[in-house]
C-alpha cells in the first residue's frame, strides 16, 4: 500500500479500538495532540508521572520505544522516529480522536447533571426550611426529591465511578 493511500483512508474500527484498547498509547494520542513534536524521553516522563522511581519511568520508556509507539506509527496515528527518538503527529490521529474525546464528553454531562442537581437540593432545602414560602407536599416537592436522587446518583458516580481520565503508567 502506497503512502497516499494510507493517509487518505480512514482506520478501521478494530484498528481504533485496538489502538485505544491500552492505556499508554491513549497517552500517547493525548500527549501528541497536545505537542505537535515531542522526545521519547518527554513522552515517558509525562506518562510516568510523579513517580520518583527509575525502574517504573524506565518501564514506560522501553515500552513505548519497542511496542506502543510502533503500533501508533504502523497506522500512520503518529509518527515516530526511532533514530532521533521523536514523535510528531500523524495524518490519521484525527481518526482516533472522535473516540478518545467520547470519554470527556460523558465526563461533562456528569459534571453538568451534578451541578443541575446541586441547584435543585439547594431549591429543596429552602422549600424544607420553608424560605421560599411553598407546600413542601407540592408537585415541585416530588420533582425536586427526585433530582435529589439523580444527584446522589451522578455524584457516587463522579466521584467514585470509572476514572479512565487519570494517568495510568
């Protein structure tokens, strides 16, 4: 297959999902997104993290020099550079990145329901304390104890739910 050919041609879903399947390489979407140009060992530290620990930023290193970032660049998502240890972006990165921002889209909806919710146990207090001067017995009353449900629902999920968004080394 040419090279044209494989910029024009968008990646096949199992190919998307293979890509995302690990968590370093949606690291390495991320970071690559963000930094047009990047060193391999720049990448590492950014996807070791805070850790002081050698072996674990050594760990990160071989793995995407040997397996992660050939993966990516076999499908033209990045571009690497074994020679000069670079990474830059490649022509089908936009492919993956429909499905790399579905997870903050979620995220944002739960953030958005947490605060709507949070506006409506607020209403329902003062309509308890009786500030606002309404019949807690009401029909608002029933609409407000289920947004209240709906908040401790989003928020147990927020707050303790999948956090796929956190840096995993």
């Amino acid at each position: 297959m040419n090279e044209t050919t494989l910029t024009t041609k968008t990646l096949d879903w199992q190919d998307v999902f293979y890509v995302l399947s690990n968590a370093r390489r949606r690291h390495v979407i991320e970071y690559v997104r963000q930094h047009e140009r990047t060193a391999l060992d720049e990448l590492a530290t950014f996807i070791a993290g805070e850790a002081s620990d050698e072996d674990t930023y050594k760990s990160v290193y071989v793995s995407l020099q040997q397996t992660h970032l050939p993966v990516l660049d076999e499908r033209n998502i990045v571009h690497y550079e074994d020679e000069s240890n670079t990474i830059r972006r490649g022509p089908r990165l936009d492919d993956v990145e429909l499905y790399t921002h579905a997870g903050n889209r979620r995220r944002y909806i739960n953030v958005l329901v947490f605060g709507l919710s949070l506006v409506s146990l607020v209403f329902l207090s003062a309509v308890l304390l009786g500030i606002l001067g309404l019949d807690p017995t009401s029909a608002e009353f029933v609409s407000l104890g289920i947004s209240l449900a709906i908040f401790l629902v989003v928020a147990s999920n927020l707050f303790t739910g999948d956090d796929d968004y956190r840096r995993v080394p």
